[in-house]
C-alpha cells in the first residue's frame, strides 16, 4: 500500500509539467510556445496560454503538435514480480559460499 502512495505521488509530480501544455507550436525563427489549445482564424495562429491568449500571424508557424501525456504498459508487471525471490536466491548463494569457505577469501 505504501508503495502505491508512494507511486501516485510521484506521477502527481509530473503532472503539471504534461498538463500544462496542451500542444507545442513551432514557430519559424526557431522558437517554441506551450500552449493550452490552438485555433488557426484565417490567416492568424490564435494560441492559448495559462495567463494569456497570443495572435500570429500563421506564416510565422511551422508547426504545431498535440502533446499526449506518457502512459504506463499495462502488460509490464511490477518490479516485484519480475524479480520474484532473487533477494533469497542472493542470500542462499552468498551462504553457501560462506559455508564452502569461498566467501571470506575471494578465492574462487
């Protein structure tokens, strides 16, 4: 359960970052604007920020590409099952090789 809060709360963190920009508009000089929404009018670029709402003119944009927030496999299982009972596998090999006298020395 722990781990659950723990995870939720560090995806938390990357929210922002992914929510606040809708799509990015690649402007011609080389620039980039975040933006919450876009609307091409005619032959003006309408883009929409958080505190504000800017106007170009469209041949000053090259492009503009909807951001889509990463997603996680829901084939991939988690780190505990992928790694089963390694963590006794380590410590029955590392017993054994303390019980055979191969631990201490380093010899092997």
């Amino acid at each position: 359960m722990m781990r659950f809060f723990l995870l939720l709360l560090a995806a938390s963190c990357l929210l922002p970052a992914v929510s606040s920009a809708g799509e990015i508009v690649f402007l011609e000089d080389g620039r980039t604007i975040q933006a919450e929404k876009t609307e091409i009018i005619g032959d003006r670029v309408r883009i929409e920020k958080p505190a504000e709402t800017i106007e170009l003119p469209r041949s000053a944009v090259l492009s503009i590409h909807r951001v889509t927030p990463p997603t996680a496999s829901p084939n991939v299982p988690p780190p505990a099952e992928v790694y089963g009972d390694l963590t006794q596998q380590m410590t029955d090999k590392v017993r054994r090789e303390i019980k055979e006298g191969l631990g201490g020395s380093g010899a092997r």
